[in-house]
C-alpha cells in the first residue's frame, strides 16, 4: 500500500461497508454450494507428552543422529555450487559461529539455564540438540556447534506443523548413494532428498516463526520473529482481504530468497546451468562484509525492494516546497524539516523483517549543496 493514498481508500471501504449493511431478511442457510469445513479445536503446545522429545523445541527427531546432521563434507563431495553457495549463507553460520547468536544464547542459558536454550536450537542448533548437547556446556571446538542449519536437516524434514520453534519432523534414515550409470539408485536418492515439503513455505516458516513462552522461563509470550503472518496477508500470498494493493505476482519464500543462479561447477542438482540459490539472499548482509561479490550480491537483490522518496521540504523560503526536478534554493540559517516516504515496494512481508531486537536498519539522510558539498546529515 503506497503512502498518501490512506484517505481514499479508507473512504471507499467506509462507502461499500455502508452499501452491504442495507437492512433485509437474514438468511441462516449459508451460502448455496459452500464446502463444510472442517472443525479443528483449538490447542497449545505441549511437551514430550505430545511427541516434542526436545521441548521446548518442536523438533521431532532421533535422538543421538548429531554427527550425521553436522557432517556435510559427504553433500559437498557431488554438489559442489550448493555447497560453495550455502557456505556463506547464514543458515551456515546459524549455531554458535555467529557470534549475535551466541551472545543470545549464552545469556539465555546463563540466566534461565541451559535446558530452556532447546527452544533456540530447535532452528539454529539441531545437530546439538538431537544429541542432548544443549543440556550441557557447549564446547567451542565442538563441530555439530559450527554445523547450522545443514544439508541434512532441510533436506530431511518430512513433515511441519504450524507452531514455530522449530517444528517440523526430521528424517535421519541414510540416503541411498546413486551410482553411475544407475537410474534406480538416481532416483532413490531424488526421492531421499528432494521431498515434497522443500517446495513449500510451510517449510522455512516453522523456524521463521518463533516465541519466548513459560516453557522457556519467559512469564509472557512475546513474539520473536514471524514473517509468515504478513506475507500470508499480502499480495506475495495471493490475499486482498487485508487490504488493497497493487497487482503483482505471487511470490513465496524461494521465489525471492533462493533466485536461479550459475552452477559452473557442474552441480548434478542444477537444471538448465543454474540452480536455486543456497545462498539465501536478504538475511544478515554484514556476513558477506568481508567477501566483495558475495557483499554486491546481497545488495543487488535487496535493491528496489524498499523505495525511499523525499516528498517534500518545510521551511525552506519561509514555506513547504515538493520536492520536483526544479532546484530547491535553501538560504543560510534556516530551519528545515524534510518528510521522507520509505516504501515497501518488494519484501513480501514487513520490512524490516525478522527478530527485530536482533538486526539493525536505519535511515540516513545526506545534504549537499550545488557543489556537492556535504552540508548537513542526519
């Protein structure tokens, strides 16, 4: 929705609303030919008593299958552009080598003790957790604590549910290695790791949802991240009824943060010389600071996701003036206020997005005179 435009359409809700509220006889039939839907009853989430072995994760997984999880040099060996794409990702960097989650976490055990912690490895540490090692001290040199978000847990959930915190059903069987020249053990191994569910958002939501709740010693729920919500009420989704949007197409999680891109390594999961990014565009830009292309990348693709216009200028020459192609004159002295718009033109949920007391995005305005000379920032 495009800033300035509020009134109107508030008006236009507020005339068609009185158009529907004529008075006239009530019909209790329903409507002719509606499907009956079904009736679910309303729960919260329990314990190991439901199955949540890891509570207060949701994660429903063998236990002791750690080392499996953490070991992706086996994925490396044939897909070599997702495992060079993936390795500076921040699925790669989710566990204890992230030095913001670590601070997190570690307070987090420090305060309310380690077992609490589970609720955040349920996504970040599930290679500690399916071991149990989240119950204890965290040894740094410990490689399922540098695993992150690996081949094998997205590659291996079966199934989510709707909770968050992690919840989704972990397959840890072993993945029938194809050999050369054989078709049957080809597609064995596709049908291993190419389930259903990786083509669906319910995937990545049920970690990109999460919460702090009693189970985690926390006294009231408050909600972590859930960029799910929003874009299940966008255009992105395919929904108007939150409100009226221009038309664009349907885009869901892999659409903008997994594009196509070159596979010059041959990578057998490539189709046509690309393959969905294992990069994982638009999260933790500041990783990549220290990798030029993979830093020009990351801020190509963020690029016109969020337009930012300045609208106009109050007290310059005594007065408000529209900012236009025509030269604003500013005289010395004067106190000037400039209304700048950010609009959410691209992002398909709230910008910005994720834990919000966990990234940092700011607005920084520059003037410069006519000889570009930088007189004034803020």
């Amino acid at each position: 929705m495009r800033p300035g435009r509020g009134a109107s359409w508030s008006l236009a809700w507020a005339l068609l609303l009185g158009a529907c509220a004529e008075p006239g006889p009530l019909d209790t039939s329903g409507p002719r030919g509606a499907p009956e839907l079904p009736q679910a009853a309303p729960r919260l989430p329990e314990g190991e008593g439901d199955g949540t072995p890891f509570f207060p994760a949701r994660v429903r997984a063998p236990r002791g299958t750690g080392s499996l999880l953490a070991d992706v040099d086996g994925c490396a060996e044939c897909h070599t552009d997702a495992f060079a794409q993936w390795r500076s990702s921040a699925h790669a960097f989710a566990s204890f080598d992230d030095p913001v989650y670590r601070v997190a976490v570690e307070r987090l055990r420090a305060q309310k003790g380690n077992r609490p912690s589970r609720m955040c490895a349920g996504c970040h540490d599930v290679a500690l957790l399916v071991d149990d090692a989240m119950d204890v001290a965290v040894r740094p040199e410990d490689p399922r604590a540098h695993a992150g978000v690996s081949c094998r847990v997205c590659h291996g959930i079966s199934s989510t549910r709707a909770d968050g915190n992690g919840s989704f059903d972990l397959d840890t069987s072993p993945v029938p290695i194809p050999r050369d020249g054989d078709p049957a053990t080809l597609a064995a191994h596709k049908k291993a790791v190419s389930r259903p569910i990786l083509r669906e958002s319910d995937l990545c939501i049920s970690c990109h949802r999460s919460f702090l709740d009693g189970s985690t010693g926390n006294a009231h729920h408050i909600v972590g991240q859930d960029d799910a919500t929003p874009w299940r009420r966008s255009v992105f989704a395919g929904s108007e009824g939150e409100r009226i949007d221009e038309r664009i197409d349907e885009a869901d999680c892999r659409a903008c943060h997994m594009p196509r891109e070159a596979a010059p390594g041959g990578d057998p999961g490539a189709k046509h010389g690309t393959l969905a990014s294992h990069a994982f565009l638009g999260g933790h830009t500041w990783l990549a600071a220290n990798e030029p292309k993979r830093a020009a990348r990351a801020q190509k693709f963020l690029q016109e996701s969020v337009f930012v216009e300045v609208s106009q200028v109050d007290g310059a020459g005594g007065g408000t003036q529209l900012v236009s192609n025509d030269p604003i004159v500013i005289r010395g002295g004067e106190h000037l206020v400039v209304d700048v718009v950010v609009k959410n033109e691209r992002v398909g949920h709230k910008f910005p997005g994720g834990v919000a007391d966990a990234q940092d995005t700011w607005l920084e305005v520059r003037v410069k005179d006519a000889s570009g000379k930088l007189v004034a920032s803020a």
